[in-house]
C-alpha cells in the first residue's frame, strides 16, 4: 500500500484535513482563525512561531496551522507544507506598500513541489476598511489567472472583524479537498 | 536559514519513511482522542507546566542523540583510513538522520500548541541548526564534483576565473495591472508641522511616508496606520483600533496607541506606547520604550472607542523576533524615566 492510500485511509476514518494558513504578517491570519472558532480576538500578538487549531467544520476536523509572517519566521514555512490539503493565503487588502512582497511570496510558494496538490483559498482580508482594495483588484495584482491550470484556486473578500466570507471561503475550501480525498465515500 | 531540506528527506517511498508517517498520524489522532476527552478547563499551569517539562526532556533526549549520530558519522567518515567508503552506506546514514530530525520537528510541532513562545522559538531554531549541520555533513560525506583547473591554462593565466556565483532567479518587478491607488496620508515632506484630524472623516487606513525633519499630530481614530520612512520625526497620534506597521524609522520619537505595533527597521528611536497586545520589533536596535503620553481634547473618548482606555503595561513587553535567547535583547530598552518627556499636549481642533 503506497504512503497516500495510508493517509487516506487514516484521514477517511478521522475525516481530517490539514490546512495551512500563512501569508505577510499583519496579514489577519491568526484573527480570522480565531474568529471562526468563535474565541476573542481582541488582545493577538504577532505569532512568534506558530499555532495549531483543530476545528470541527461540518462533519471533517479541520487542522489549521497558522504559521507567522513575520520575516525572521517566514522561512520557517516550508516547515509545515508536507501533506497539507488546503492552503489559505491571507492577504492585508489595505496594505499597499507591500502588495509586490505579498505576491513574490506568494508566487515562491507556489512554486513548492510538496504544495502542489493542495487546494489554494486566497483571503483578501480587512475589507472592513475603507480604501481596501477588492477581491477583483487583489486577483489582478497576484495575477492569479496565470496560475498552474491544475491548481484549485478560488479568492474572496473577507474580514475577521465582521466575520463577513470567512464561511464562504472555508466552506469552498472544504468542498474543494473533500472532492478530491473523501471521493469514494 | 536558506538551507534546503536534504532531498532525500523528502523521499515518500522509503517504507521506513512510510511507517514513520503512519505512526505520525497515529500519534496525531490518538491526540485528538486524548485532547476531546479532556474537559475543557485542563489549563491550571500545573498540567501545562507537567507537559512542558516532559516535551523538553523529551526534545533534547532526541537532539543530542542526533547530535550525536551526526558527530559519528562524521569522526567514522574522518578515521577511515580511506574516504572512499561505499558513499551508499553514507547515504543511508544521511537519510536516517534526517528522518530522526523531520520527527523531532513533528514532536515539536504537536505540541506547540502548548509551549511557551520562547521554548517554542529556541526549539525551532536547535531544529533548523540540526538540519545545517546534517547539510555541512552530507557536503562533506558526498562532495559534489570536485572542481579541478585544467593544468593546460595555468601558467598562462595567473588567476584562474573563479566559477560564477549562480544569481537566484531575477525576479521581474511586479507589473501591476491595476493602477494601484495610494492610500490617504501624508507624503514627502521636509521640515513641516503636519496636523491631521480623523474626527467625523471616513478614512479608514493611513500613511505616513518619506518624512525628513516633520513633527506630525494625528488625532482621532484610524483602522492601519502605516509608517514608512521616517527620518528626525516626531510623531504624536491618537488610538488606532487595528495595527501599526513601522518601517525603516531613524532618530524619531514616536507616541503611538494601537491594538498592535510592529516595528522594522528602527535606529535611534524613542517610541511611547499604549498597546494590547506585545509590541515587537525586527532588524532595530537602539530603540526604546516608554508609556503612551499623549493629550488632546477628546483623547479619553477614542481611546475607549478603541479599547484602549486602560493602560496594559504591554509598552514593555517588546519582543525581538531577531532575538532568540532568553536573556534580555541588546536591540531594546526601557527608556529611563528622568529621560521621558512629560505628557504631550496637541490641540485636537486641527482641520481634517
Ligand atoms: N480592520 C481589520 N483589522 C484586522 C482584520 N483582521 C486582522 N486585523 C488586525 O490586523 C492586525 C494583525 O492581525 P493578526 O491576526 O495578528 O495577523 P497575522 O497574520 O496573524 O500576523 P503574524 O502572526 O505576524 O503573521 C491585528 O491588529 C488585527 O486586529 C480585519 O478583518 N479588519
Ligand atoms: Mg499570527
């Protein structure tokens, strides 16, 4: 039996799916997990490594591991890619600036072999704020049209604030991957 | 920091390999099963203390056992009389060696979740220093191609070229597609007073960039505020309810209220905090910190509007993510007390 069908057997019994959120700090990332599990997000400090949420999502259990952003952590990430399902990248929509940095990193991930068969939830977060940009004018900017045609992809306008498409996302996301490994169910 | 993983680490079809990743689940999901039977105030410090104890018992067993695997291999290639040993043998060992640290990360990674941050942080970095020096390891047990000069061109060329550093790929400047619009704020300015009111306005983010020589009063309240920049300012703002993003600030003095503050890049500064949750800086150093000391018409009312009426004493509580030892960062301090300024009054009436 290869190692997938092992993973899949496991992953059957359990109805798990490995999720892996990352993006620039300051992005939202551990916010936007916190709020879908319904917990405070009024006092997050920038995470200093890494935290692991599992949640319950419709009827799969749902491990998400919301890594850092911040430079000194990002390279860490690569850390965290083997066997995840689903990979969410958080984008801060009010923050300009650091647009081109956002879509370098995005594209160097893309590029990793171990992600290759994951499904891709991009979140244009904070559009509780006037002047964000749009989901639209975000896909245009990380030109997500040029993406590998094989890729799962889908980005949506959210913010962890209002709560306002986190479901929408999450609930593609999860769609998304159950298609592909609980198939035979 | 740039090390690449092995890239026999990454092999799925070694059955030792699958086993390990078996048990990896296993060891996840009997997790689960052990974290759902928990009832849901498991949190007294003992318990956490217990578990937090035991994983580092646990961690450093398994690190110096590989440290120490790492060192015999090297001592065993080293003492060989020839160094011709079979290279799969080497191999093999190389391959143990590094599943042993892909489990110890694994370890560490399951139980993060209840780990201090600063264990958290060391481990990571014994880990990534692991995985270097089975790098350094593997170069030397199984050296590339080494690299000969032709003796043909040496007496004719005193300095053989040297072979090129290959450049990572170049990547293109993004081309945006969208003319991306500039966010509100105040930029290029040299020598200026700049006052600003958010009272009643819409804005939601703002900027503060390429500033030489300014003193900036912004009051009111704001979702992001970003400071980019910044040269000889001083810079006095009412609560903002989101973030502070800071970077490249040198020889300001910075009175800021906010949810949370990053600071990147920052020389010579003197930063004046209200915040909820830990400020933290990266890449600075000479910078300090006291409490948030500003005044204005009105303050009381946004601070509560942001939540941050009450002082936290989160203006100490800096964390250097460049700094990964227990003992105190040499990149920041409290700023002394007979060197504070007294509290800041601005005028709130500015024009917006
Ligand atoms: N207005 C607004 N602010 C948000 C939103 N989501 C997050 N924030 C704020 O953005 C800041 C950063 O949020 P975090 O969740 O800490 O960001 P992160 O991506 O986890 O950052 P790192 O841990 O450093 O990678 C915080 O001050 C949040 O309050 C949002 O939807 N709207
Ligand atoms: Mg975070």
């Amino acid at each position: 039996m290869g190692l997938l069908s092992i993973i899949r057997k496991i992953k059957k019994k359990e109805k798990e799916m490995r999720i892996l959120m990352v993006g620039l700090d300051n992005s939202g990332k551990t916010t936007i997990v916190l709020k879908i599990n319904g917990e405070d997000t009024s006092v997050i400090s920038p995470t200093l490594g890494f935290n692991i949420k599992t949640i319950v999502y419709q009827k799969y259990t749902l491990n998400i591991w919301d890594v850092g952003g911040q430079k000194t952590i990002r390279s860490y990430w690569r850390n965290y890619f083997e066997q995840t399902d689903g990979l969410v990248w958080v984008v801060d929509s009010s923050d300009l600036r650091r647009l081109d940095d956002c879509k370098m990193e995005l594209d160097n991930l893309l590029k990793e072999e171990r992600l290759a068969g994951s499904s891709l939830l991009i979140l244009a977060n904070k559009q509780d704020i006037q002047g964000a940009l749009t989901p639209d004018e975000i896909g245009k900017v990380l030109n997500l049209e040029s993406m590998d045609k094989s890729r799962h992809w889908k980005i949506v306008g959210c913010s962890a604030y209002t709560g306002e498409g986190l479901l929408e996302g999450f609930d593609w996301l999860v769609q998304d991957i159950a298609s592909r490994i609980y198939m035979l169910d | 920091m740039e090390d690449d993983d092995p890239s026999f680490a990454t092999e799925t079809l070694d059955p030792a390999l699958q086993k390990k990743h078996h048990d990896m689940l296993e060891r996840l999901s009997a997790r689960h099963q052990a974290r759902k039977s928990d009832s849901p105030d498991t949190s007294s410090s003992s318990s956490t203390l217990e578990s937090t104890s035991s994983f580092l018992a646990k961690f450093s067993d398994a690190r110096r056992s590989i440290e120490s695997r790492i060192a015999e291999s090297r001592f065993v290639s080293s003492s060989s009389a020839s160094s011709s040993t079979d290279p799969s043998k080497h191999k093999s060992d190389l391959a143990d060696i590094s599943v042993a640290i892909n489990d110890l990360e694994k370890l560490l990674a399951e139980n993060s979740y209840f780990l201090p941050s600063y264990e958290v942080r060391s481990s990571l970095k014994m880990v990534s220093d692991l995985k270097q020096s089975l790098e350094s390891l593997s170069a030397e047990l199984i050296p590339k191609k080494k690299f000969s000069f032709k003796s043909k061109s040496t007496n004719k060329k005193p300095e053989p070229k040297l072979p090129e550093i290959q450049k990572p790929d170049v990547v293109s400047p993004p081309n945006f597609l969208v003319p991306v619009r500039d966010s509100p704020g105040l930029r290029n300015k040299h020598g200026e007073t700049l006052v600003k009111s958010f009272k009643g306005s819409s804005i939601g983010e703002f900027t503060l960039s390429d500033l030489d020589s300014c003193q900036v009063q912004l009051t009111g309240t704001v979702n992001a505020l970003f400071l980019h920049r910044l040269k000889n300012c001083n810079v006095y703002t009412g609560p903002v309810i989101g973030s502070i993003l800071i970077d490249d600030v040198e020889d300001c003095v910075l009175v800021l209220a906010s949810h949370q503050i990053r600071i990147h890049c920052a020389r010579k500064s003197d930063f004046y905090l209200r915040v909820r949750s830990r400020p933290i800086i990266e890449d600075s150093n000479g910078v300090r910190f006291a409490p948030y000391c500003l005044d204005y018409k009105g303050i009381e009312e946004d601070l509560k509007t942001a939540g941050l009426d009450e002082e936290t004493n989160n203006w100490a509580n800096v964390d250097d993510f460049r700094w990964l030892r227990a003992v105190q960062s040499p990149n920041w301090s409290v700023l002394p007390g007979e060197e504070r300024v007294s509290s800041v009054s601005i005028s709130s009436n500015a024009d917006s």
